[in-house]
C-alpha cells in the first residue's frame, strides 16, 4: 500500500465513480439507456463532467457497468435469490420464477427488464445489445440447470420455453397487466408436464 492510499482524494474517485453508477442505474433502469442523457446523470450524481468521463471514458462504457450491475442486483441478488428461497423441489425452481415476478409487478418499483429493454433500443452490432443477449443468456443457463435437477427430459428447450414465458410476462406487465406472471405460470405448469419424463 502507497502512503497516498490513505489520502481523501487517493479514495475520491471511486466515491465519485460508484455515486455516478448508482445515479445511472436508478435513472437507465426506470427510464431506459437512450432516453437518459450525460447531462442529467451528470446533474443528479453532482459530479463534474471531467471526473464522469475520467470513470467512464463513453456513455457506452457506463451502459455496460450499469448492465453488469443489474445483474449482480436483480438476476443473481434477487431473482436467484428469490428462487431458491420460494422453491421447495428441484420442479418448483422452474416455477416460482413467477411467483417472485408475480409479486415485482404489483410494487411500485416495477420498472421493467433492463436487458430486454437494451435490446429493443440497439441493434445486432451494438456491444449494449451483445451485452444484454449476455445477460439474458445467463438466466436461460441458471433455468436450464433447475431443468437438470428436475429431470425435464429436454432441459434446454425447457429453458428457452420458459424464458420466453418470463420476458413475455414482464412486457406485458410493462404494457398494463400485472396479472401476467400468473397466466405465465400456468403456461409453464403445462410445458412442465409435458417435458417431465
């Protein structure tokens, strides 16, 4: 360790880096990536343009840790968690999926899904879009495993099945229907019958 490391302004900067993240990530999550400017996230962190673009050198490169975040918060810190404390059998891991977005739709923090949204606003080419298919990707794994453990004959196509069931349900919700979640879970307790060996 340096003898600067215990300065203030030594630790200043990772302050001012996590404020701004924090800042993007309340304003990315609610109102999506295209829509927030530089210039507000700048105003609501009240950091100073130089020490934003010394962090983060592009708003894309604010994207990309704001998507890393919100996947350590909401698919690993909430939806896993939410799974694995809601599910009782290896079969109930496939399903509470939406008992807990069941329960999201109806707070008033409901703002939708980040990875879904960034791939509406990018294109193919996008390293936003890529990160979000990245992203999206990590869940159908975490489900395709609770496949594997219930002895789904198919894990893989489960997976995909119900993952589409899951995003379907949260653009719908976006759109008006908080019941969705639960019209989904009915869908999935078919496609479960039918891939149980």
């Amino acid at each position: 360790m340096t003898p600067t490391a215990n300065r203030p302004s030594a630790r200043a900067p990772s302050a001012a880096r996590q404020r701004i993240l924090e800042t993007a990530y309340e304003l990315f999550s609610r109102n999506g990536i295209r829509s927030v400017g530089i210039d507000r996230i700048i105003a609501e962190a009240r950091v100073a343009k130089m020490t934003l673009y010394n962090h983060f050198p592009a708003k894309a490169d604010l994207a990309l840790a704001f998507l890393d975040l919100r996947e350590e918060r909401w698919t690993r810190g909430w939806l896993q968690s939410e799974i694995e404390r809601l599910a009782t059998s290896p079969r109930d891991r496939l399903l509470v999926p939406f008992d807990a977005l069941d329960e999201w739709f109806h707070r008033d923090d409901f703002e939708g899904c980040s990875f879904v949204n960034t791939l509406l606003e990018t294109h193919g080419s996008d390293p936003l879009h890529q990160a979000a298919v990245r992203h999206l990707a990590l869940i159908e794994d975490l489900i395709e495993g609770y496949a594997e453990e219930a002895g789904m004959a198919d894990p893989e196509e489960i997976a995909l099945q119900l993952q589409t069931l899951i995003m379907g349900s949260i653009v719908s919700a976006c759109r008006g229907d908080r019941e969705a979640a639960r019209r989904a879970r009915g869908v999935a307790e078919l496609l479960l019958d039918h891939g149980t060996p």
